[in-house]
C-alpha cells in the first residue's frame, strides 16, 4: 500500500531524468522558440515600439502660479491691495521644437526598433547554428559509443582466444597480458573519454533545447553546399543586417544633431488677477532659442555624430569582409574534411578490413601468430573510428556553412 502511495511520487522524481529523444528539426525548432535570450530580445523590441509611440511629440505644457509686482518698500510694502499692479498670475507655457527635431527623433525611434529586431536575427541564427551543432555532436558521441561496444566485444573475443592459446601451449601467457593491457590503453580509456564527451554533448544541447537529457534520434539532414548561393546570402545576413541598423542609428543621431541648428519655439498665455478695483489682466507671449554659437555648440556635435556615422559604415564593412573570409575558409575547410572522409570511407577502412581478414586467415592456416591478427583488428579498429571522426567533422562543417551562411527558408 505505501508503495501504490508513493508511486506517482516516485514516478513525478524520475520524469525529468528519463531521455527524451529529440529529432534534428524538433532540436532548432525547440532552440528557436524557447530560448530565454530571444525571449529577452524580443521584450526589448516591444520596449523600443512602445518608446517610439512618444518619439516626437510635443513636451508636456508647463503650469505657472505665481505673484507678480508684489510691493516690498515704500508706503505700499507687503501690502496686496494699495498696488495697483499687484498681481496672483496662472499661466500654462508650451515648448515647441523645431519639426526638424521632433522627426529626427521619430527616425531615431524607428532606427532602434529596426536594430532591436536585428539583434533578435543575429541572436536567433547564432542559437540555430550553436543547436544544430550541438545535436551532431551528441549524434555522432552516440555512434561513437555504440561503435566502440562493437570494437571492444571483437577485441575482447580475440583476448579470450589468446588466454586459450596460452592454455593450449601455442601461445606465450605474456602476449595475453599484452593483449588485455593493448585493449584497455588504446580502447576502454578511449571509450571513458567517449562517454565523458556524449555526456558534455547531451548537456549543451539541453542548454539550448531546454529538454532534461535530450537524445538525438532520426537522420542528419544533408545540406548543400553551394558557394556562390552562400556568398550571395551573405548580403542577408542578420550580423550585416544588424551592422546596417547600426549605422541607421548613426544617421538618426546626425539628423538631431543638425536641427540643433534651428530655433525652437515656445508660446505662454496667463491670467493676472488683481484687486477688484483694478481690474485683470490676461498676457500672452511667444519664445524663440537662439543658436548663434554654432561653432562652439552645435557644430562640433554635429561633427561628433558624423564621425560615429563613418565608424559604423566602416565597421558595417569590417563585418561584411569577415562574413566572406569566414566563408572562404569554411568552404576550404570543408573540402578538405570532405576529402579526407571519402579517403578514409574508399580506401582506408576496405585496406584495414581486407588486412584484418588477411591475417586471420594466415592465423588458420598457422602462418601467422594471434598477435598478429589482434594487432590488425586493432588496427581497423582505429581505422573505423577515424572514419566516423572524418564523417562527423564533415557534417558538422555542412550544417554551420548552410546555417550559418545560408537563408533562413
């Protein structure tokens, strides 16, 4: 009965713990849709939509209370009522900037929504391809893991078989212990390091996923490579794109900088009230700024905000060129990667396969010794997991040059 009692308990502990297997396509949808950080960019976009709304419209008018011509010598002093021009003032005063600085603020706005956006782009194509590159990792871990059991039960066959020789007397009790000690070196440390690396693989792609102990299952997808589609996608890229809104921003703050230059406005009206026997009055005034400092005030801000502006074209450009030489010595990359798994897929792996039945069958027919055959399955054994190396790396580079590189669709 305490059983039946705690087993949802029990059931509700180990459910986060239990693998839950997750496709290539499900990895990248996960990643784009539950990252804490695009969540984050995208509260920022709506912060910099809400502040565009106020972009540009007038400041809030100002209330002014006041007394005005109030005596303080003579027979009058302190005395409200023996002044005829003293006065209780209410007043309202509206400040109005120039048109060409209420719409360079309104570009600003727009200019920050649009980088804001941008940012949310880059950082969703960074999570993508930091995904997608996790999920090969912790696939090819797997293969590797499930590779190595298939090597160390052959190896360990072969082990037995030289304890037997041993017992039978064609063979030396040293070989044997050479055998096991070759094996547990070259292979058991490997595949402790393999399991420490599919765990490492596992974590980070629950840290973009979100899943508790993700499982890649499935196909890797195969991307093509295509180097002049790649280098033209390379003008829609969301870091380019994010360069070009920051030198929207530049430009924006160039415009402010320059209405700087034009007289803002303001308008009063107030309502004088006096001793009833003399009558209220009303008032109504007009200010103007008057910028006849330019070269002290205006100007070198102005110049200030050009100079950013070039920074940021500059920069934009600096981004451009290292998207392309990124591509450049990607695509090298790959071809070599790419190379060196079909050497290892065609010729490599058939010599090592044809070398290790080669001795075992001069073994049977008693030309050669067990070690012999051990040390070329061993051999082959490298030679296989080499290959799977070759195979992964090359996924890997096909996957960040099309995610990275490539279009969205």
């Amino acid at each position: 009965m305490r059983l039946l009692y705690c087993a949802p308990l029990l059931a509700a502990i180990s459910g986060p713990a239990l693998a839950g297997p997750l496709s290539f396509e499900e990895a990248l949808n996960r990643a784009a849709n539950d990252a804490p950080l695009l969540e984050a960019r995208a509260q920022q976009v709506r912060a910099r939509q809400s502040a565009a709304i106020a972009a540009g419209q007038l400041p809030d008018p100002k209330l002014g209370i006041g007394i005005d011509n109030f005596p303080v010598s003579g027979p009058p002093a302190f005395n409200f009522t023996r002044e005829n021009m003293t006065m209780e003032r209410f007043g309202i005063e509206q400040e109005v900037p120039n048109l060409a600085k209420r719409h360079a603020q309104q570009d600003r706005a727009e200019a920050d929504i649009v980088a804001a956006q941008a940012k949310s782009s880059s950082d969703l194509r960074r999570i993508r391809v930091a995904t997608a590159l996790a999920w090969i990792d912790a696939f090819y871990a797997q293969k590797r893991l499930e590779a190595m059991d298939i090597i160390l039960e052959r190896l360990r066959r072969l082990s037995g078989a030289a304890v037997s020789a041993v017992t039978a007397g064609t063979g030396r009790p040293a070989q044997s212990l050479n055998i096991r000690q070759s094996i547990a070196e070259l292979f058991e440390d490997r595949r402790s390091m393999l399991v420490a690396e599919a765990g490492k693989a596992r974590a980070e792609l629950a840290r973009w996923t979100g899943e508790a102990d993700p499982v890649p299952t499935g196909t890797i997808p195969h991307f093509d490579i295509s180097r002049s589609e790649l280098s033209a996608a390379i003008a829609r890229h969301p870091d380019l794109g994010l360069a070009s809104a920051n030198v929207g921003q530049a430009l924006a703050d160039v415009e402010t900088a320059r209405a700087e230059k034009r007289p803002d406005w303001g308008f009063n009206v107030a309502f004088q009230r006096r001793d009833p026997q003399f009558g209220n009055m009303v008032s109504v005034g007009a200010t103007m700024s008057l910028p006849i400092f330019p070269g002290r005030r205006q100007n070198p801000r102005i110049a200030a905000a050009t100079s950013d502006a070039a920074a940021a074209r500059a920069e934009q450009e600096d981004v451009r060129r290292t998207l392309q030489a990124q591509l450049d010595a990607g695509l090298a990359q790959h071809a070599m990667h790419h190379k060196q798994w079909m050497r290892a897929k065609d010729t490599l792996l058939p010599l090592g396969r044809r070398e290790a039945a080669l001795e075992t069958a001069s073994y049977a027919a008693g030309r050669a010794g067990l070690l012999d055959v051990i040390e070329a399955e061993a051999s082959l054994a490298r030679t296989e997991l080499d290959t799977l190396d070759r195979e992964a790396a090359v996924a890997r580079h096909e996957a960040w040059l099309a995610l990275n590189f490539g279009d969205d669709r």
